[in-house]
C-alpha cells in the first residue's frame, strides 16, 4: 500500500469554522458515525435522521484525522440525485476540496473503470448501449426463429415477450448467468420434493406448477446466452452489463484490483438496503481480500428498500454482516424532518411488515443493539394528522387536488415545499394538466414520453407527410400538419382549400389535395387570398423528400427541423428549454436507431417508431433536474431522498397502493437472495415499504387522497381506500372535509372541459441554468467554442440543438478508429499490422455511424489513401504507446476549482521509458498549419489547437494516476499531406503552459454562470457557424475566409 502525503492545504481547507460549527451540532449518535473511520462500519439511519450530513462530516473528519487525500475517498450511491445532495453538502463545510472526492453511481463508477482499464474489458472498441427498441428486435428474433415450449409457445411466440425481456434483465442485476440460474432453478425444484409438507398434497396441479417453473427457468437461460451473444455480435451492451463486466474485470486482473484498492482507502455506500447482488460484487472486491483497507462504511434503512430484486430488503446487510462480523454498528433514530405525528403514523403503517431491522441486528447481538428503531422529531411545528382527502369520483380528484394547492400556495406555502407523488408513471400527465389548467407552475419528474408528446408529434406528423408524398398522403393527415401555427399557414385559406377540395367528387378521384397545392386553377377557384403560401409549401416538402433519399437520416432530420420552420417557432416560444429537451431526446434516439444498419432512412425511422407504439415502449425524456420555484410531481420511487413541506400522496386506492394485482412476471430462484428468506415476506410488504418512503418525505402535513368510486366506460364501480391507511391509528389521521372543493361542480366542469393548455414546466432560462451549471463540466472543445461565441455555446452545448455529423468530422472519426487499432497492436505487440487491419477497425467504426452506403464508400477510400500514407512515413520512427484514446475526468472525476475538467487524449506515447517521459500526441485531419498558426501567432489569432495542448497538460497535471509520468511533448499530428509531405508541430512542456487556460477556464466559469451568452460580432466566425440562419435570418451568410 503506497503512503500518502498529508495535504496540509486540505486540511485547512478542512478545518474551517463551518466544519467545526457543524460538528458540535452533532447529535450523540451521529458524532459516533462521524469519529469512527477505521475499519467497517454499518449506520442504520432512518428518514430524515441527517446520514447525507454524518456522511459529509464523515468524510470530512477522514480528510482532518488522516493523511489521506480527498483522491482516495469514494462514495458510492444509488442515484445520481444522492451523488449530488452529498457532494453539495460536503462543498459546504469545506469548499473546493470536495469536488475531488469521487461521487459517483455504482454504474457511473463501473464505466469509469472500463474507460481507464480499457485493454482489459469485454466491450468492443465501438460498442455501445442498447436501445429498448433493439432489445425487443433481437428477443423477437431469437423466440421467432427457435423453440422454447414454456416461454415462447408454438402458437404465439412472442405472448411473453416482455416478462422474459424483465427476466433478463433482473438475472442481470443480480449477477446471474445462464449456468447458475439452472444451478439455483434445481436447487429450489430438489428442496422442494424434500419438503414434507409438499409430499403430502402432491396433487397433480400443485405438482405441475413448480415442473413448469422449472422449465420455464431452462428456456430463459438458452434465451440469455443467445441473447448476450447477439448483443456481442452486434456491439451492443445494457445497461446492467457494465457493472458485470468490472466485476469480471475486477476479478480476473490484478492490475485492476491492485491499483483501485490502492487509490481507494476509504469507501461509503449509501442506500445499501437496494444495492443488488451485482453492485455488493464490486463493492466487496475493492473492500475485501488481499490488500483492501476495510475502511468501509454503509448506510442502509431495511424499511426503505424499494429497488430489491423480489423485496429481499434485508439481503445485502446481512450479507455485509457475514463479510465484515468485526463491523461497528450506529443507529440514527433522532428525525430532523417530519412532526412525531407523521412519524407514529409511518411506524404504525411499516410495523406490518415482516422483514425488519432485527433480521440485521441479530447478526452483531455482542454490540447491544436496540430492535426498536422508532423515529423520534426533534421538529417543533405544529402537529397535524395525516389528511384523508375523501372525493367522491376518481375523475374529480386531480382537478380537486390541484384546488387544494393553489390555496396553500395562496395562503403564503411556496409552490417548491409542495409534492404531488403517484404510485405509476401514467399518472403523472394526469396531474401536471391539472395543475396547468389553473396555472400552478409545476416540474414533472419521469413519465414525460417523448413519442406521445403534442409538439414531438407535429414534427412527427412533418416525417410522416413527406414519407407519404411518394405514395400516397392521407389528406386528413395533410390538413392536420398545415394547421400548425409553424407552417406559417393561413387557417381561414386551408379550410377554404380543403372545402373546395371536397366538394369536387371527380378531382378527388384523380389527385390528392397534396398534388392540387401548387394547381394555380384550383387555388384560386377556392378563393384564397394567397395561393403562394401553398406553392411554397409543396416546393418544400417536395424537396425534403428528394433531401431525406439523398442525405442520412440525421441529416434530413436537422435539415427538415430548420427548413420547416419548426425550429425557429421552438426558440420563439417562453417554453423553449422544455421542448428543446423533448426534441434532443427525440432526435437522440433517431441516431441510434439510424447507426444501426446503412441506409437507415425515413421509411425504417417510421416503421421503427409504429413498432414502439405498438409494444408500448416509450421513449422517455431527459429529466432537466430543476430546482425552480414550482410544484413537484413525481412517483414515490423518485421521491426517496427528498423533502417538502407539503406532500399529497394521491390516487390511495386498494388495489392501487396495497393488494395489487399479481404482476405476470417470472418467478426466479429464490436463491438469487440466499440470505433473505422470502417466504417470510408479508404480501404487501414490498408496496408497503413504497408508502412508508413516501410518508416520509413530508415535513408538515400528509394528505392522502382517493376516490371512492371510478368510472370505467358507462359503468361506475366503487372503490376501498388503500389498506395502508386502516393500518393507521384513528387519532393520527382526520378525515378533511371536502364538500366546500366539490359543491361548485359547475366551476370545476369548466375547468374540466376548458381548452388543454400546453403541459409544460414553465421553466425560465434562469432557472434551467442554474441547475446545468450546478456541476459545470468544461473540455477543451466546449472551452474553445464559448470563446468563439458565447451564443453558440449556448445553443450547442446546453440547449443542445439536435445536429447532424458533417462529413469532415466522420473523416475525422473513421481516421482515428484506424490510427487508435495501429496504436493497440503495435502496444501489445511491438510490430506494425497490415493496412488491411486498420481498416477492418474503420470500416466497424463506420458501420456504427448513421450514414449512408455511398458516404460510407466514400469515407472507406479516403481513410485507406490517408493510413496507407500515413503508415509509410512513420513505420519506421513511431514510439511506442502508453495508452490509446484515454478519457480523463469523464463522469466528474477531475475537479478544478468549481467545475469539473474532462478531455480525451488521442495517445500518449513513450519517449523515455527508463526516465518516465512521453508525449502528448494529437491527430489532425484537417488542412496542416503552421506552428505560428496553430499557436495564434498569425493574422488569424487562433489560439484553439494551442489551448487544446494546454488544457490536455492541466488535466494531466491533476490526475493523480499521471503524476508518475513526466510529459516532455506535446505534438499535433496532421495525417493529412500538405504539399506533398507530412507535418508534426512538436511543442515542448515549456511552451505549452497552462497559466493562460486555468484563467480562461476560471473566466468561462464565471460568465456562464451569470448568463453571459452573447454572440459574437465576428462575422467571419459566423461564417462556418450552423446556427447562422437562426441568429442573422435577414442576412446573407458571408463565404468563409478560413
């Protein structure tokens, strides 16, 4: 183990006044947790008993008490949300210092260990994740074209697809592989023909049903191996696979384990109670075994588990207790957020259940341990029972409920200390309608649909036309798309057309309307004031069509955004970020879909999206993560780690919340979990966990609301409040008088019936900045672009305006996929590869890229002139690697100040390996400068490819993992010829200082944080600009001059 330096400047960083403030307000249990750094640790913390600041004082007091650095302190959590809530809490108490300390998700930190372990992972150089489309394309195919009886019966096939898609994906997520689940699938089926009890009432239908299981448990594992080897074959991996592959990686390179056991003395895992059995695999490779610190410290909540595999909410603390017996354990129990009122009646809802925290603390019975967790506030509001808000119709409730708010928020409650919190994702529109209709500002977490959003599907409806127009366009479906205010269509003009149109029976048997649009007769017998808008209209969509067969499908799909006017009626409305966000998520997918196949087109995106429809996947949006002055909405999964004043816990309904219909999945081997005994389980413990988590995240009042009947087509049915509520005690609840709400049922019609506003957040630009630069992360290109044009950073980077690849960029691309496999073998190998492997790399990279056959021909040739070239110049003199194509600070890792720092190095070449001494190499493909050029020393005063260099020595420079390596160079390689040879500008570590960019960086920081995103007065920097039609729509684009 490698000793550390005490970083004095830490430690005073450290032990600053607000640290040690925080420290005496400690509570006994708390300051416990806080002094025990070494050696195992499990807190059991409860809602609202302060851990995310006994675990930020935690790692504090590792900082003040060690020589540790913040380097070498890791925090796991199971939500990016939690990463942020302890990174922002430990930057209070001591500054700067905690951006070094790695946060980090469990499948965040298991992706950086593939990017800086590369040549030990499984995954492909091009591989990347799978889309929920291609997961069901590849199942589809693997149950169409074999036989599984129990699964995939002959008859309907694909009847299970989706049960058997959760399967796989749950086998995954706990580690499981085809061999083990056959092991555990016969371990149940022989403990159970060894059961008394079973052997007694062995009748034949009891008998057939663990037979089928059984079978059923064979068929999924030949389906997970065919299906992993499809996803390989096609260089595609899920989610859950990235923390398998670490494992492995973990488990079979030393190296691996060494180095990070080495870098990492201190480990934190919060949320333990829903790590599953993959995640425990990673956690316990680096915290046990040869070499490990066992400086480890979990904090988990048994009644708060609600992700576990099967609920086994005991399984992983259990097995931390078997693993680390010598373990201390800190219970939490003083609550800092609800009224003890909100406490007894969550206690009284989650005593019910059978899997508790004495399952955990029988394990340390040395320690004298208390069973009891109750909760006790050391609030002193005023204590208000759980609100039972009874309506009379289902239907009423969102409306009524949002009736509700806008008095709080009226009375002086700020709409931020109020949360509306659903059990389904389906529910979630329901309420943000409501809440629009009477103009409550509200941010809707999770269930936004992309493919079933209003606006989405008015570009979706432009797709669909134009695809149409070499068939045949429905003329309803023309109607719809030219009644949009974008269009730019006169609506009183189309329906005249659309009249005329229909009134003429014989036209309407030769032609359609599409065909008449540019027909100077027809237009004017309509009696239209202007027939051009029309024309131009037709002249349009006509050439996109002719765009959409000759250009890639990310193409088209930017092209048709501008040239329709779709993009600039975005920009123009108060709502831009919002559908902004919806459109980027959107056009995300589209280039995923299109790099799976050349010549992906129009017509495949089309197909592909009725597929989605059909089988019910959505296409979720990105969540923006806003801390706006608005109402919450959000499911009670979404909820755990959060707080307000305020909390509505709607649609309470047995059946909704308790007693839920059984879900039609697979049962799997109980020995998933073998140290949780799941036939203990209560039938509603798992749903009763879900409502306890959402109790608990009020800090005032609690209302539970629910309809006592539905209507369900012309039958309306009664309905039981959810058992959870009888479970609490009657002086602990009240049941709210709601008959004022409901008595103007003329009122609340009216909003009912009124005209649907657009759903959205009403979300200020103010706002969504503050929350994107919250953790502002800064790479060479982003710097390089916003001291360029502010403006365009604004729209290229984070209001990310879907573009497509230009071409020199996948030149770029396909280059460097053939230079990085010549790095890789002449690494592992010490000789040169032939050409033709080069280009069996590139030609994978370009079949990854969402291009066209011709364009991938095209590029084919030109990366073969290039390599060939390139190769015969420099065989002879190249230096060895160190590494290829290296991300650093990808996922914030690598602070600097208040942001975080990230890039990615082409190669870092020996130079001396006895001295330690290489050189940072970049690969240019574009036209070769001069050094005097490349360092902004010309009449062009671009300073961007030197910057570049600078930022790449900083962020070595404050990497720990490159501080053993001393860069002497610092080369920009042109693989391009200029005049007929090759040229290398090779700057030395001296003339590549980083005084310049750290100011930059520091500037840059500032300025958009304050909003500072003006455009550039350089029109010549315009000039190249894609955005330059948005900004000047009036002017005519000057031709570039470099």
């Amino acid at each position: 183990m490698t000793s550390f330096t005490p970083n004095l400047q830490d430690q005073n960083a450290v032990l600053s006044p607000k640290f040690l403030q925080e420290l005496e307000k400690l509570n006994v249990h708390q300051r416990e947790a806080v002094d025990q750094i070494q050696g195992p640790l499990m807190i059991i913390a409860g809602p609202g008993t302060g851990k995310t600041q006994t675990l930020s004082m935690r790692i504090a007091n590792i900082l003040v008490q060690t020589d540790a650095n913040p380097e070498n302190i890791l925090a796991l959590t199971f939500s990016d949300a939690g990463a942020h809530a302890m990174k922002e809490r430990l930057f209070s108490l001591i500054g700067s210092t905690a951006y070094r300390v790695t946060f980090s998700t469990f499948h965040a930190f298991a992706n950086q260990i593939i990017q800086d372990y590369p040549d030990y992972s499984s995954f492909m150089h091009e591989s990347r994740p799978i889309t929920s489309l291609e997961q069901m394309k590849i199942l589809k195919s693997i149950l169409a074209n074999n036989e599984f009886e129990e699964v995939a019966p002959f008859n309907n096939p694909l009847i299970n697809i989706k049960q058997i898609k959760a399967a796989i994906l749950a086998l995954k997520s706990e580690g499981v592989f085809s061999d083990k689940l056959i092991d555990l699938s016969e371990q149940d089926f022989s403990a159970l023909e060894q059961d008394e009890k079973f052997q007694k009432s062995k009748a034949k239908a009891k008998y057939e049903k663990p037979e089928k299981q059984r079978a059923q448990m064979r068929d999924l594992a030949k389906i997970l191996d065919l299906y992993n080897k499809k996803i390989y074959e096609f260089h595609l991996y899920d989610y859950e696979d990235m923390i398998l592959d670490a494992n492995r990686m973990l488990r079979e390179h030393e190296v691996v384990t060494s180095e990070l056991k080495e870098r990492y003395q201190y480990i934190l895992v919060d949320e333990f109670q829903d790590t599953n059995n993959a995640q425990m695999d990673l956690f316990l490779a680096l915290a046990s075994g040869e070499f490990a610190c066992e400086n480890v410290c979990v904090v988990g909540d048994v009644n708060q588990s609600i992700y576990r595999f099967q609920g086994a909410s005991t399984e992983n603390m259990i097995r931390f207790a078997q693993q680390f017996p010598q373990a201390k354990v800190v219970q939490l129990q003083d609550n800092y957020r609800s009224t003890q009122m909100i406490l007894d009646a969550s206690e009284q809802v989650i005593s019910n259940n059978r899997f508790t925290h004495k399952d955990v603390l029988n394990f340390f019975e040395h320690q004298q341990l208390s069973a009891n967790n109750q909760l006790q506030s050391k609030q002193h509001e005023r204590e208000i029972p759980v609100q039972i808000l009874e309506f009379s119709s289902s239907d009423l409730e969102p409306i009524l409920v949002a009736q509700h708010i806008q008095t709080l928020i009226e009375s002086g409650v700020l709409p931020e200390e109020i949360a509306i919190l659903v059990q389904k994702n389906r529910e979630l529109p329901v309420y943000a309608e409501a809440l629009s209709r009477l103009q409550i500002p509200f941010e809707m977490s999770g269930g936004v649909d992309v493919l079933h959003n209003p606006i989405i599907n008015q570009f979706m409806l432009l797709l669909r036309v134009v695809h149409s127009i070499q068939t045949c366009i429905e003329n309803d479906i023309l109607f719809d798309l030219l009644s949009f205010e974008w269009t730019h269509i006169s609506f009183s003009d189309l329906l005249k057309v659309y009249r005329a149109y229909t009134k003429q029976r014989e036209l309407r048997k030769e032609k359609q309307l599409f065909d008449l649009l540019d027909d100077d007769a027809f237009l004017t017998s309509s009696g239209i004031a202007d027939s051009q808008q029309f024309i131009r209209i037709k002249c349009l969509y006509t050439e996109l069509l002719h765009f959409s067969q000759t250009h890639s499908l990310p193409e088209f799909f930017e092209h048709a955004m501008h040239e329709s006017g779709f993009f600039r009626w975005i920009m123009q409305r108060a709502d831009r970020v919002y559908v902004m966000n919806l459109l980027n998520s959107f056009f995300r997918e589209v280039k995923s879909l299109a790099s799976t196949t050349l010549d992906y087109g129009l017509q495949d995106l089309i197909a592909d999206i009725n597929v989605m429809i059909e089988q019910e996947i959505s296409l979720p949006a990105e969540d923006l993560n806003l801390r706006a002055s608005c109402v919450h909405i959000l499911t009670a999964y979404k909820a755990k780690g959060l707080e307000w004043e305020h909390v509505f816990l709607v649609n309470c309904l047995d059946s909704a919340w308790s007693n839920k219909r059984p879900s039609h999945q697979y049962k799997l081997p109980s020995g998933i979990v073998p140290h949780a005994n799941l036939d203990k389980k209560e039938k509603n413990e798992d749903e009763r966990r879900v409502f306890y988590v959402a109790l608990t995240r009020a800090k005032k009042v609690v209302y539970c609301s629910y309809g006592v009947t539905t209507i369900t087509g012309d039958q309306t049915k009664q309905r039981l409040p959810a058992e959870f509520l009888a479970e609490i005690a009657q002086e602990k609840k009240t049941l709210v008088d709601v008959s004022a709400l409901e008595s103007n049922q003329e009122a609340i019609l009216e909003q009912k019936l009124a005209q649907r506003p657009s759903v959205n957040t009403t979300l200020s630009d103010e706002d969504w900045i503050a929350s994107l630069t919250e953790d502002l992360s800064i790479a060479p290109t982003k710097l390089n672009t916003y001291l360029e044009c502010r403006y365009k950073y604004f729209l290229q980077t984070l209001l990310r305006i879907p573009r497509a690849q230009e071409e020199y960029m996948l030149l770029g691309t396909a280059v460097h996929a053939g230079l990085q496999a010549w790095n890789r073998y002449f690494r592992e190998h010490q000789k040169h590869p032939p050409v033709s492997f080069l280009l069996q790399s590139v030609e994978q990279q370009m079949k990854l890229q969402p291009i066209r056959s011709d364009m991938f021909e095209k590029l084919m040739k030109e990366s073969k002139k290039y390599l060939e070239q390139y190769m015969q110049e420099y065989a002879s003199t190249k230096r060895k690697p160190l590494f290829e194509e290296r991300a650093i600070g990808r996922g914030n890792t690598l602070a600097f100040g208040d942001v975080y720092l990230d890039g990615k190095l082409d190669v870092l070449e020996w130079i001396d390996e006895s001295a330690r001494t290489v050189a940072v190499v970049d690969y240019k493909t574009g036209i070769p400068k001069s050094k005097n050029d490349a360092s902004g020393l010309t009449q062009k005063k671009d300073k961007s490819y030197l910057r570049q260099l600078q930022f790449y020595r900083l962020l070595l420079e404050l990497d720990p993992q490159y501080k053993k390596y001393h860069v002497a160079e610092f080369v920009l390689d042109f693989v391009k010829k200029d005049d007929g040879s090759f040229k290398k500008i090779i700057f030395s570590r001296d003339e590549v200082t980083t005084e310049t960019v750290q100011q930059e960086i520091r500037q840059m920081s500032a300025d958009v944080r304050a909003g500072h995103f003006e455009k550039t007065t350089d029109k010549k920097v315009c000039a190249k600009c894609p955005f330059f039609q948005h900004c000047w729509p009036n002017e005519e684009k000057p031709k570039e001059s470099y």
